[in-house]
C-alpha cells in the first residue's frame, strides 16, 4: 500500500454527530442502523453522539435529553457492530474488532446537574455546558455559579469539556475555571468566516496552549458567508493547522443531511462536496493533494482526537488523577 492508498483508509472520528436527535425525532432505535451503514461505508468509526436537548421545541430539553440517551442505548444493544466506549482503551478495542465506536455527549447541560454521577455510570464522557440558548450553567454570555459548579465536577470525572457553542466571555472564563486539555468539537476560523459560532485567532492560540483540539465543522454557515463548499473547509482547515499547528486539528462535521425532512434550519442548502458522509474520503484525498503526509492526514483523521481523549482520562492535574472506569 503506498502513501497516498494508506491514507485515504485511514479511519476518521467524527467529533460531533446529532445521531441521537434523529432516533429521537423519528422515536426509532432501529434507526441507528442507518447511520452505522453510512458511517462504515465513508471509513467513519468513531462519533461523539451529542444528545441535544432541542429537538422539540415544544419539550423540556432535559427530558427531550434523557429519552434521547434511552433510544441510543436500545439501537447499540441491538447493534453487533456499534460498541458504547466509556475510555480510550475501549475505542481502540472497538476499532481493532471493526466495530464503530459511539462516545456519548450531551450539548448543553440541561439535565439537573445532580444526575451528572448517573449521566457517567451511562456511559457519557463529553460536555458542552451551553447550546445557543442561555440555560443554568450559562447565562447572559457568562459561567453561573452552578455553570461553575458543573466544570469541577465533569472535569474530575475526566469528561471531554468543550467549548464549542460557548460565547467568547464564557469561553475565557471556562479556561480559568479548567485545567485539563479542551476540545472544541465543531468551531472554524473567525478569521476567515466572522460567525459567532466561530473562534478567533486568540482562542484557537489558548486552547492549542492547552493541549485542546478545535474539530473543523462542513455546516455553511460557518464556513463562508456564501456558497460554503469542500474547498472552503480545507481553508479553515489550512489556517488553523498554519496557526496553531496540524495536531491540534480534527473533524466534527456536524452533518444534519438526515435530518433535513425533520428540522427546519432556515436552508436546505449544504457545503458543495461536503454535504454529507459520503463525501469525507473525497476530502482525505484531498488533504494528500494538498501535500499532507499520510501520517499527518490520519492524525486529523482520528489521532489527534485520541491523543486528546488519551491525555484527558488520565491528565495527572485533574484532581485525584484517577482513571474513572
């Protein structure tokens, strides 16, 4: 196999996926077989399954979240190729027996923050605090007090804290309230696309100072202010690996393809040759044009990702510094 062959085999991570949302939105378990075919035909096997709490407008989100987690756990039980990893050692064991990896995550905490111990016994690892809309933990742009209270809890549990869909002031103030490495799962270049959702220079610098990873995101929007397209992900991608440098770079798509019939998200309309899963090895190959290494190329593919999980499970500055199996 030479270079360019290994590379585009190279197996990705996904670090934001709304798979739980749609098995949510079609009340389907079943559902998930779906997704696990596309995600093995595009070489896809790891996703950060987010449960997002709003779905349905018309619901509390805590709930709209915990119904969510019940419906991923009954498509993976009746799944023989999908496996929950609770740790790192666990994804590499999925992946040596090829089956694909779902990490859990919640985007926003809207559950009470005193069922975070059983949201952990569950299998969960990962954390955004905030969605786009102010809740408990975030409000008026900034941490609560409970928002706080949250952080050192999820920190010493050894959760991906991350940072995506954080206003800046939140964002800072989570950095001063963290010590471990910080992932921002589906954020591109302000710089180059002046998106709310989007991080500055100055926060791309202090997170890859922290040993975090920023996952690039194929959602329009965020990509340019017209005609979003593969080309337009790979500058985002270019600038921030130029900026802070290649191993603080990921994937988190964000593709919603498949939900486009159940969401309305204002356009139909999705990035030009990254619309969707079948895309991303168009996209590796891409990256060797580009005049990536295959080595580089699979670590944006899933290494840098793993080398960040790998850190954060066992970071010795988290308190007690235990591994929580």
């Amino acid at each position: 196999m030479n270079a360019q062959q290994e590379s585009a085999a190279a197996w990705v991570w996904d670090a934001h996926s709304d798979i739980p949302g749609d098995l949510y939105l079609r009340d389907s378990p079943q559902r998930l077989g779906y997704h696990l075919a596309r995600l093995r035909r595009a070489n896809v096997g790891a996703v950060i399954a987010c449960l997002w709490g709003y779905a349905d407008g018309r619901l509390e989100a805590g709930s709209q979240q915990l119904r969510q987690l019940e419906l991923l756990e009954q498509g993976i039980a009746a799944e023989r190729d999908a496996a929950l990893c609770r740790t790192p050692a666990e994804l590499q064991a999925a992946r040596d027996h090829g089956a694909i990896a779902i990490i859990l995550g919640v985007e926003g905490i809207e559950v009470p923050p005193g069922t975070i111990a059983g949201l952990h016994e569950r299998g969960v690892r990962h954390a955004m605090l905030r969605w786009n809309v102010d809740n408990a933990a975030v409000q008026a742009d900034h941490l609560t007090r409970l928002g706080k209270e949250v952080l050192r809890e999820i920190e010493g549990r050894h959760w991906l804290i991350d940072v995506s869909h954080l206003p800046e002031p939140a964002f800072w103030e989570l950095l001063e309230e963290t010590r471990c490495p910080i992932l921002a799962s589906h954020s591109n270049a302000s710089a180059l696309c002046a998106h709310e959702r989007n991080l500055t220079d100055l926060q791309l610098k202090a997170l890859a100072e922290r040993g975090g990873v920023v996952g690039l995101n194929a959602w329009p929007p965020f990509l340019a202010p017209r005609s979003a397209s593969r080309e337009q992900f790979l500058r985002h991608l270019r600038h921030v690996a130029d900026l802070i440098g290649p191993d603080h770079v990921a994937f988190g798509f964000d593709f919603v393809d498949y939900l486009l019939d159940r969401v309305d998200f204002s356009t139909r309309t999705l990035a030009r040759g990254l619309a969707g899963l079948e895309d991303v090895q168009g996209l590796m190959q891409d990256l060797l044009d580009m005049g990536y290494s295959a080595e580089q190329t699979a670590r944006f593919a899933h290494g840098n990702l793993l080398n960040l999980w790998q850190t954060v499970w066992q970071d010795p500055l988290v308190e007690g510094g235990e591994f929580l199996e």
